[in-house]
C-alpha cells in the first residue's frame, strides 16, 4: 500500500514559534504504511512497525503547554508531537519506541499527533491489509 500522509494542524498562534524550533508544515507528517508508521516533527523522527501500533484514541482538546511542541510525559514517559490544541491521536505501542532523542535510554509507549483529520488517521489505523486489498 503506497503510505498514507497526514498532516499537523498548525494553530496560527503557534506557527512562528514552532518555526523558530524547525517545526513547519513542510517538516511535519504521520505517514502510515503496510509496514511502517513514520511520525517527522521538525528534525525529530519516530518509527515504528505498523504492528506495534496496539492502540489508538481520539484525544483533545488540550492545555496548550502541554500539547504544542516536542514534550514528554515525566508520568509515562509518553511523547507529544503538537502544533496546536484542538484535537489530537494518542497512539500506543506494543514495544516503547525512540522518538525525543536518539539511542535506547529514552523510549515512549506512546505518541500524540495533532493532526488535521484524526479521524482519518484512526481510519487507516484499523484498516487490516485484507482491508485494503478487497474490492469495494
């Protein structure tokens, strides 16, 4: 399956300052394959197996000093990709996964994206590849 790109719902009031850190429209996507799930915020980068994906929610809106920007969880060591406060997908992984910073001692079980369309991205997460492959 060619890989499914969403992108971040940048808020007005937060795209200057996340310019300032990289993190621009053109920097930031989920993209989702058969394989893979690829999170790019800026010059951070999460990847995982597509099977790691054990769990995925609707969430938001959010207190803006904890959904926009690079953040982690010091509660569950969970990260969060954000560009603004509306809505957002909490993805949880089978396997904690290196996203904030490279190497083995920092690894999330989970992932919050702020993207445009949540729902979509919920969509394609639940699509099996039978799914994909049926005819309609």
């Amino acid at each position: 399956m060619p890989a499914h790109r969403f992108a971040f719902r940048f808020d007005p009031a937060f795209r200057v300052p996340l310019a300032l850190l990289g993190i621009r429209p053109q920097t930031c996507a989920v993209l989702l394959d058969d394989a893979e799930l690829v999170i790019r915020f800026g010059r951070f980068r999460l990847r995982t197996a597509r099977a790691n994906v054990v769990d995925a929610q609707r969430g938001g809106p959010y207190r803006w000093w904890r959904a926009v920007g690079p953040h982690l969880s010091l509660a569950d060591r969970g990260v969060t990709f954000g560009t603004g406060t509306a809505a957002g997908v909490c993805l949880r992984f089978g396997t904690p996964v290196p996203g904030l910073a490279p190497g083995r001692w920092l690894r999330h079980p989970a992932a919050t994206v702020t993207v445009t369309d949540p729902d979509a991205l919920l969509a394609a997460l639940r699509r099996t590849p039978a799914d994909r492959h049926r005819p309609a």
